[in-house]
C-alpha cells in the first residue's frame, strides 16, 4: 500500500496502518483482529469503556509491548510483523499521558529538549519555538511543580511533538484537568497536532471528548472493533443498544415483533427481518422524546405523522441549567418510565398528567433474541 502523496489533490499520506492486531495473556483475548488506518493530520479516537483494550493497543503500537500477531506500519515503514519487531526508540512516535510524565528534576526547557538531537543552538532554537506556539515563552527556566495542570499539559505536549513524530499516541491525556480548563486545553491541542501533521491516536472512555476531538471514532468492547467511522455516523447510527447507551442517555421501550411489526404505547414499529416472536428494543434519547403541549386534556390523534401520542404522569423533574429533564410514568397495563430532555425551564408537579410524542425518525430498534415460549 502506498503512503505518498502525489498531488495537491490526493488525500494526505498514510501514516498508520494495523493490520489484524491481536493480544492474549493466557486464555484471555485483550485485543483480538484490530484493523485502523490513521493519516496526516487525522485524529481517531479509540474509545470504549475501562479493560476494552484500548491502552494496550497503544502499547503494541508504540512498540512496548508485543502483540501475539499483526501487523504495524508507521509512515510506509513494518514495525511489526513478517519477521520485524522495531523498538520503541525506532518507531517514530510520540508518547503522551494523562500524568503528563515529565522530570521533575528538569526545567521545561530541559524537558522539551529531552528527546532533541543535533547542536544546543538548533535545540534551543526549537525548545523556543514549540513553546511560544503553546503560549508559554518566558516559562523555559521553570521547573514543573511551578505549573498548573493545564501549563504541564501543554509542555508535555510540545515535548512529545518536538522529534517530529509521524505518529502521536496520547493515552486520556486530559483526563486530570477540572472541567473548565479541559474544553480549552483540548481545542488548543487539537490546532496544534493538526499544523504539526502527524496522525494521532487518541484513547478516551469519554465519548463527548471522542466527539469533539475525533475526525474517526473506533469504538471497542471487550478487545473487539464494534464500530468505525466518522463521529456524526457512530452517533446517528449505532451498531446496537449498548453502542447508543454509550454516548447518551437512552429510553428504552421493549416489544416483541408480530408480522413484521411490534407494537408499543406509541403505536406500531416496523420491524422486518425479525424472527416472529423476536424481542425487541425501541431506543431515543431523551432530547427525542417531546411533550406534546397543545394536546394537553385532550385524546391522542393517530393520525398524526410522528404516530400515536402516549400519555404519561410526571414522577420527577429536575432544572440541569441549560435544560430541563423531566421522568414519566407512561399509562398502560405494562411499567414503562421514560426522561425527557426540555430546553429552558421546566418544572411541572409531580402527578402532572402529559402526553409525549416520539421522534420516530430518531428511534434506533434493535432485534435480541426470540421470546421464550
């Protein structure tokens, strides 16, 4: 496979490719078949929860340790596999961690410089500019204790990209920032790994930060590839209930599919292709799920083109600043409690009676296995 560019037109070069990775420890498979390819440039994201496999695909990558078999290429390169096994000095990548893992007993400027080769000019001329370009002149003679979080952050950032790296391995770098600096610190490194051209891989379990930093997102689960793709397509079209439940909040209403249909307190689903006494998962998220105001104390209208309304009694509201989420407890022979996300300021009484509407073109419906009989 070709990694050049050869015109201003063609995509930009390939800088990471694995090949069918795969890592056991005994009879446990932590990593099993993983394939990405990552460009110039290109950020993807490897996320999924806590033991999914994630950091251990960074390792095999970065060459510390060794997967049972695959194979890595690294900017046109074999790292790994058909007999090659490259160490991690050899490998071209950047290495960066949520505990920013920078020396103590240097000063930032001797911490950038650390990995540096050529003249002490060319190092310092270097050491200045990678600094200046995270806004941190003037700190080089300070040691790290005299740094906030978010000012280790970034030198340990312009440490990891001061080789030029082809290849930038982060590993939850922004997981120890608070809140408010985080948004921030991640936009700045977003800029600055785009202008550096290198393909970045990045570990995350938080999926708003897969989503706001990611031009791909590889969702694993239990050392697996769920799904891959852009971050609006991963969103919008879950591979299954868990993939949904992952990045929001879900309602969930279960049904059992009867000729191609299962029916639900908001009328009958569409759902072909399933065995006949299937179960079924209809999944929204709860800014899908809308109140249906103008039909306060009236009947439901089938006809509508959402379908039919369903009517619920409020059991708990709550204001969460931008929004408001209010839990309902739908009418029906059946126990069914589903949230609703509203815009604004929202706080009706408990024992309100409201009608709800879905957003059918937002449901996701999920087959699970035959109802036992």
């Amino acid at each position: 496979m070709s990694v050049q560019s050869n015109s201003p037109t063609d995509p930009p070069p390939i800088r990471l490719i694995v090949e069918a990775l795969s890592r056991r420890y005994g009879e446990d498979s932590v990593v099993s078949d993983l394939s990405l390819l990552v460009r110039a440039g290109q950020v993807t994201c490897l996320l999924g929860p806590s033991g999914c496999g994630k950091s251990t695909t960074l390792r095999m990558i970065a060459g510390v340790e060794n997967p049972n078999s695959g194979y890595i290429s690294i900017d046109g390169r074999t790292v790994f596999g058909g007999g090659h096994n490259l160490p991690p000095e050899a490998r071209s990548v950047g290495l960066m961690f949520q505990d920013f893992a920078l020396f103590p007993h240097l000063t930032v400027a001797q911490n950038v410089a650390f990995g540096l080769r050529g003249t002490r000019a060319d190092k310092a001329r270097r050491v200045d500019d990678l600094l200046e370009k995270v806004n941190l002149s003037g700190f080089g003679d300070k040691h790290p204790h005299a740094l906030s979080g978010g000012e280790q952050q970034r030198v340990a950032l312009v440490r990891a990209l001061a080789p030029s790296p082809k290849v930038m391995l982060m590993d939850e770098p922004f997981s120890g920032l608070d809140n408010r600096l985080r948004d921030a610190i991640r936009d700045a490194t977003l800029t600055i790994l785009k202008e550096a051209g290198a393909a970045v891989l990045l570990v995350t379990h938080d999926p708003d930060e897969a989503l706001r930093m990611g031009d791909e997102i590889v969702l694993m689960r239990k050392g697996k590839t769920v799904q891959k793709g852009a971050p609006y397509h991963i969103y919008n079209t879950p591979a299954d209930r868990e993939s949904a439940a992952f990045f929001s909040d879900i309602n969930v209403i279960q049904g059992v599919s009867k000729g191609a249909l299962t029916n639900t307190p908001f009328g009958a689903f569409l759902t072909p292709g399933l065995a006949e006494g299937a179960l079924v998962d209809i999944v929204i998220r709860p800014q899908h799920l809308k109140i249906d105001f103008d039909r306060a104390g009236r009947g439901p209208n089938p006809t509508t083109q959402d379908g039919t309304p369903a009517r619920g009694t409020v059991v708990r509201a709550r204001f969460l600043g931008r929004e408001s989420l209010v839990e309902f407890a739908m009418d029906g022979p059946d126990p069914l409690r589903l949230t609703a996300l509203v815009p604004g300021v929202f706080l009706p009484k408990l024992g309100t009676p409201l009608w709800l509407m879905l957003r059918r073109d937002k449901c996701f419906v999920f087959g699970t296995k035959p109802k036992k009989t």
